[in-house]
C-alpha cells in the first residue's frame, strides 16, 4: 500500500466523521423546529388578544386547546 492510498483512505474517514457531525446537528434542528414552529404559529395568531388582559372576546383557553391540533 502506498501513501497516496493511505492518504486517500484516512481523508475518507475523516470526512465521514464531519458527515455524522452534520447529520446529528440536522436532527438537532428538525427536533427544535418541531417544537418552534407550531408554538410561534399560534402565538403568532392569538398574540395578548384574550379577554383576561384587553377586553377582548376570546378566552385565555383558546390558545392552549389550539396548540395541540397545530402541532398534529
């Protein structure tokens, strides 16, 4: 075996641990946006508009029975 050869192959294994490296991260960011994006969504829709806090005609319950039919 030459050293190109062995250069080749050692390059290869490094690289696949920077791939694994890449793909846990990913999964790290599939799982935070899982729980980030429906969560935004509905505060984003209902913000402080709840009867409790101005007046207004949607009760404080509202937001919360929302949260899980957005997230399914």
């Amino acid at each position: 075996m030459d050293f190109s050869t062995l250069l080749m192959i050692s390059i290869s294994v490094m690289k696949t641990g920077s791939i694994k490296d890449q793909a846990q991260q990913g999964q790290m960011t599939i799982r935070l946006a899982t729980l980030y994006v429906p969560f935004s969504f509905v505060t984003d829709i209902f913000g402080m508009k709840i009867r409790e806090i101005n007046c207004s005609p949607l009760l404080m319950w509202v937001p919360f029975a929302a949260f899980p039919i957005v997230s399914a």
